[in-house]
C-alpha cells in the first residue's frame, strides 16, 4: 500500500501537479480510509504519513488525516470510487477561473474526459459545501475542478484517478497553448 501511495504522490511532484506540500490521496478499505496526513509531502511519503480512520466516523487517528478527509469521505459514501486523488494542476486552475465547465479540445482528452466541470464553491478548502456538491459531480464526471483550488478525480485505483489528473492538465494545456497561439 505505501508503495502505491509513494508512486503517485512522487509522480504528482514530478509532473508539477502538486507542489511539495499540497493535494492528498486516499483510497477507502470497506468502512476505512486510508488517507494522507494533513501537511505530507506527496512526492516523499512514509509509513506515517498514511492516516487509517473511519469512512463515517471520527477516531483517534483522524486529527492526523488530510483536513480535505470530508470530501474524501463524502465522495466514497457517493459514489462506486475506491480512490481519490486532489491535486493542483496549476494549468486546470487558471482556466477553471475563466471557465464554467472546461472541453477539451485535443481528441485524447474529449475521449478520456468528455468535460470536466467547474465547481464554484464560496469556500474552497475542505468546506461542506464542497462535500456536498462534489460527489454529485463525480458520480456522472471521473473528475471535477473545484474554482481557483484544485482538481478532485475518483478511481477504482489511485493509477487511474491519478491518470485522470494528468488528462486534465494535459487538456488544459492544450487549451492555454492553443488560445495562446491564437493572439499572434
């Protein structure tokens, strides 16, 4: 398991998904979480920075988790998701600000995605708004951008909703690159 949470925690940093401290990863194990403690850097995760705690309930270990656990929480009660990857792909949050949903524009991208909604959320950061309105969005999308803060994608592995996270900014790259050259 903390093979797997390493990977793609590395692979986040790597690819400029996540900064050296931002986005969390979990994965739901029945009624338990198994999440990434609140402030661990992704893209060098130990055995301690795996937080178990309850898919409902609280208990002694939940102080520790990642303070986005009730989205996390909520999308797993929502949805058929075993896994959940938040990043910050710094390309999909610029155009989640000027955008209400984002197409893609490139033929993998509408392929693999479709579209990707834009959630706008008066507060972003681990708020209930966003648990409530989130899992709505990812039981029809296999990712979602919350305005100005962050991608949310859920898989049935943490390899596929990360994948999903890299097509997003994959897609809004394109996007940025194509606008761009157009102003010339």
């Amino acid at each position: 398991m903390l093979n797997n949470f390493q990977r793609i925690g590395r692979d986040l940093c790597l690819t400029g998904l996540n900064n050296s401290h931002s986005g969390n990863l979990s994965v739901r194990q029945g009624d338990r979480i198994i999440i990434t403690r609140t402030g661990s850097m992704l893209g060098y995760l130990e055995e301690n920075d795996l937080i178990e705690t309850g898919l409902i309930t609280n208990d002694a270990n939940t102080v520790l988790a990642s303070m986005e656990i009730g989205v996390h929480r909520a999308v797993y009660r929502s949805t058929p998701a075993l896994a959940v990857v938040h990043a910050h792909p710094v390309h999909a949050i610029s155009i989640s600000l000027l955008e209400e949903e984002i197409i893609p524009i490139d033929s993998e991208g509408a392929f693999l995605l479709d579209k990707i909604p834009v959630l706008r959320a008066k507060c972003t950061i681990g708020s209930p708004e966003v648990e409530e309105k989130l899992p709505f969005l990812l039981r029809k999308y296999k990712i979602a951008i919350v305005r100005g803060h962050g991608s949310f994608a859920a898989g049935h592995t943490l390899e596929e909703a990360y994948h999903w996270t890299s097509c997003l900014e994959n897609v809004c790259r394109i996007i940025y690159l194509t606008r761009t050259l157009k102003r010339k």
